[in-house]
C-alpha cells in the first residue's frame, strides 16, 4: 500500500481502504498531494511551451522530476521512513 501511495491517482486506494494505519495514510495523502502539484506544474509548463516554443524542454523535465521524485519517496516508505517535500508536506499535513 505504500508503493501505491506514490502511483498518481492510485494513491486513493489506500486513502480509501486502509484506515487504520497512520502511516499509509501519511503516505497516500502525501502521493495524491505530490501528483496534484505536478499536474499543475505539467499544465503549466504546456502553457509555457505553447505561448512560447523555446520551452519544450520543461513537459520531459517535469515528468522527469516527477519520477525521480516519486521513486525516492516509495524506497523511503518502504524502508519506514518520510520523504519531506518542503511546501507539499506542510499542504499535505493540514488533512
């Protein structure tokens, strides 16, 4: 379940199934924060690219960054341990 809470929106699932665990709950709502703000910043950066042409290189980077992002924070979750992300966790927190 805590792989899950990092997957884009199948971070649901244990935001939905498992809640008596603290710790997946932490984790999925971190993951659906985490997707959220990359949303944003994907639709963003399409704006970005389509007013102006020079940035098509910010869609891979995002995606990119998303990843690694993501991939960083499962391998902490499965060692037991939070991957604090300064200004989403403090969002993700107030939930």
């Amino acid at each position: 379940m805590l792989v899950l809470s990092y997957l884009g929106l199948l971070a649901l699932i244990p935001l939905i199934v498992v809640k008596d665990d603290r710790e997946v709950q932490w984790h999925a709502k971190h993951g659906l924060v985490l997707t959220i703000a990359f949303v944003a910043l994907s639709f963003g950066a399409s704006v970005m690219t389509f007013l102006a042409g020079f940035f098509f290189f910010l869609n891979p980077l995002v995606y990119l960054s998303w990843l690694a992002v993501s991939v960083v924070a499962m391998v902490k979750a499965v060692n037991g341990q939070r991957f604090r992300i300064p200004g989403i966790s403090e969002y993700a927190d107030r939930f």
